[in-house]
C-alpha cells in the first residue's frame, strides 16, 4: 500500500524527471536551430556575395559597351575619311583609353570591316567592334570555378559611300575621260578615279555627267555639264578606293574545248571556249548560266545575244567587242564566287588592251564590267534606271549615254566602299 506521503513523493519525483526532460529537449532544438541558422546564414551570405559579384560586372559590361560604341563610331569617321587601316588603330586607341587595352589583362578587342555577326555581316560599309574580358570573382568565388567572361559589340554603319564606276590605275592621265555628246547619269553612286594625275578625270564636248559626287586621287577637269547630287564639289586629293573583286579567284579552263554552233538561234553551254567565242550579226543566242572560258580570240557580239546567271572570263590578250543596235542583255549571277560580275578581264592583261561595248540602249549589262589591268571602252549602254551596272578597270572611256546604278536589291554585285568622297553620316546600328 502506498501511504500519503509516499504518493505525494513519487508525484514529486515524477514532476521533476518530466521537466528535466523538457529542458533537454529545448537545448537541444537550440542546437538544431544554430546549426540550421549557420547553413542558412551560409547561403544567404553566398547569394550577396553572387549578387555583389553580379553587379560589379554589369557595371564591367556597360562600360565595356559604351567603349565599344565610342570605339566603332570613331572607326567608322577614320575608315571614311580613307585613312588605311587606321580605323582599326584608332577603334584600338579608343578603347585602351577606356582602360581595354588589347592583349592586357585578358582583354581582347577585335575590330571587324566587314562585321562577321549580325544584322550587318558581310556588309562593306560596317565595322564591328567586340570587346571581352574576364571578370574577377570576388566572394563567388565560392560558387564559380572561373572568372566569367564580359563582352560587348558594337556595329557602325558609313552611308552614302557607294561607287558604281572605278578606274583603279594609280597614276595614268585620264583615268576616267567623257566625251563628244556622251551623257552619263549615276545619280545615286560615285564616280571614282584613283588616278594621281592632274587630270585624272577628264571631260570634253558637250558631255553631261550626273552622279553623287565625282572623287579622285589627283585633279579633275571638268566642264559645266557636271552635275552632283550630293558633294558640293569634286573630292580631290582622294585616298585609293579598294578593287571590289580583288579577292575574287580567275577561273581556270576545264573540259573539251567548245565551239560556237551553225545557223540560228543557237544555244550555248558554259565551258572553255579555246578559239574565241564570236555571235555573227545573222545569229541570235542564248547562253546557258556558268562560267564561260574565252581563250584563242575574241568575246565578239555582232547578233542578238541573252543570258542569266553568266560570267564571261576573258584571257589575255582578248578583248570584248559588243557591236552594233541589235539587242544584247546579259545578267550576272547572284550568289557564288563570281557572284556580280558579267564580264572579268584577265590580271594579266596590260593598260593597252582595251575591250570596246557599244551597243546603244539595246544593251543591257546587269552586274560588273570588270577589266582590273585593263582598259574599257564604254559607248553606249542601257540608259534606264532598272538596271544595275558597275564598271571597274584600269582606265575608262564613255562615249556614248549610259545609265549606272549599283544599288539593285539581289544584282550580287560587290559594293564600291568610297572612303573619302564627304565626311558621310556615321551612326551605330547594333
């Protein structure tokens, strides 16, 4: 039996047991809780630290950026003003001086003409400029196990620096000359002569030349029937424009040799044409699209002659002779290496050679004349505005009235990039 006293003392004992236990208890959920709290507070410093990290280097970015667009509009005001490659010092320059100096600290700044991404790829009146660096980790260290790299681009574009008519002879007297009643009319692109000479471009007779502005290396002789849209007055003194095709590979002879066929019309096919290639005046024909080899003679029209998608790669010493009003209409191809061009003179060629169209209005060349050693004699071609036509030679004589444009959406054709023609409106684009 148990007694009073003895109940109450076994109460006593258990009561007291009970909170012992309850005490035990709450130590030890402080101990879970400090050491959830230590991991907790571990993470929560980790991710400020990230975002510290984080903000330190969207700050290392819009620098960077506004580096890059500085950098890429100075080059775009150097590279028109025709000044080399010293767009890419000055690009370079600006840069460093924003503390991004190529080479140092990690830092890499590539300087692009054309751009090599975007919008603007390939394009020959933009430069790219991409700056990247690697930025420090600072308490993200602990998270990232290298530093991350920060870049920014920028893209400038030059407008209105186009050219649809380029002699490329350094020094020759007359690069360019127009005379008699010819009539030239490239209201929308430059006329260009490389030329040093004090008469690198020459005008006679009651000729008229419309175009955008007329740019060459030396001088120019002028008459009042020169009209330009767009400068003020003949660029002078001008820096070299680029050959547009100079990359450009001659094509090389392959297969049977191929021969023009009796009667008409006739057909061709593209090939290697070892004995010239010559339509008489009582024939009409149609040339298949490719590359056309003419070797052994000349490239000769004195019929009706068409094509699409041709190129007519003429060896040395071989002219082209375009006679005649019979109707002559040949188109370049639009894509592939010799995208653009309708007629390419062989590099091999001499100043003396001269190659002769002169088909009136009935002929109609969309794409490039392109005789880069030598001469052309331009008398005559299409005198409307739907075609696109560039002419790139040595030297070059216009005798009769034409129509040049080389701004046709889809022709294929190169652009003219013309560094000195006017400062040009610079503006950044990406």
């Amino acid at each position: 039996m148990i007694t009073p006293t003895q109940s109450g003392a076994k109460k006593c004992f258990i009561s007291s047991s009970l909170s012992f236990g309850l005490h035990s208890l709450w130590n030890d959920q402080q101990g879970a809780i400090a050491i959830m709290t230590g991991l907790g507070a571990t993470v929560l410093i980790g991710f400020a630290a990230l975002a510290i990290d984080v903000a330190s280097w969207q700050v290392a970015q819009r620098s960077m950026q506004g580096a890059a667009d500085s950098a890429a509009y100075s080059a775009g005001v150097a590279y028109n003003k025709g000044d080399g490659t010293s767009y890419v010092t000055q690009a370079k320059g600006i840069t460093a001086a924003q503390g991004y100096v190529d080479g140092q600290n990690g830092a890499t700044v590539a300087v692009n003409q054309p751009p090599t991404s975007g919008s603007y790829t390939g394009s020959a009146t933009a430069i790219e400029v991409i700056i990247q660096q690697p930025q420090p980790r600072f308490l993200a260290g602990l998270f990232l196990s290298s530093n991350p790299m920060v870049s920014a681009r920028a893209v400038a574009t030059i407008a209105g620096s186009g050219a649809c008519i380029l002699a490329l002879d350094p020094s020759a007297n007359q690069a360019i000359t127009v005379s008699g009643s010819a009539s030239v009319n490239s209201p929308g692109c430059d006329i260009v002569a490389n030329s040093s000479s004090a008469s690198a471009f020459s005008m006679s007779g009651s000729s008229t030349v419309t175009t955008s502005c007329l740019v060459v290396g030396g001088n120019a002789s002028v008459t009042s029937g020169l009209s330009l849209t767009q400068c003020a007055n003949p660029v002078t003194g001008a820096a070299p424009t680029s050959d547009p095709y100079a990359s450009v590979p001659q094509p090389t002879p392959s297969g049977s040799c191929l021969t023009v066929p009796n009667g008409s019309p006739v057909t061709l096919v593209a090939g290697y044409y070892c004995s010239g290639l010559h339509i008489s005046s009582s024939q009409s024909a149609t040339f298949g699209p490719g590359v056309y080899y003419i070797t052994g003679g000349n490239f000769q029209i004195d019929g009706t002659a068409s094509g699409t998608g041709v190129t007519f790669f003429i060896a040395a010493p071989n002219s082209v002779i375009i006679n005649g009003s019979r109707t002559t209409s040949f188109t370049a191809p639009t894509s592939g290496t010799y995208s653009g061009i309708v007629f390419f003179g062989d590099r091999a060629g001499s100043a003396s050679n001269n190659s002769t169209i002169d088909g009136g209005s009935n002929t109609t060349i969309t794409g490039a004349v392109y005789f880069p050693t030598e001469s052309v004699t331009f008398a005559g071609g299409s005198a409307t505005s739907s075609d696109c036509t560039q002419l790139v030679a040595d030297t070059i004589k216009i005798t009769g009235s034409s129509y040049f444009n080389s701004a046709c959406t889809g022709d294929g054709m190169a652009e003219i990039v013309v560094h000195s023609r006017s400062a040009g409106t610079v503006q950044i684009v990406e």
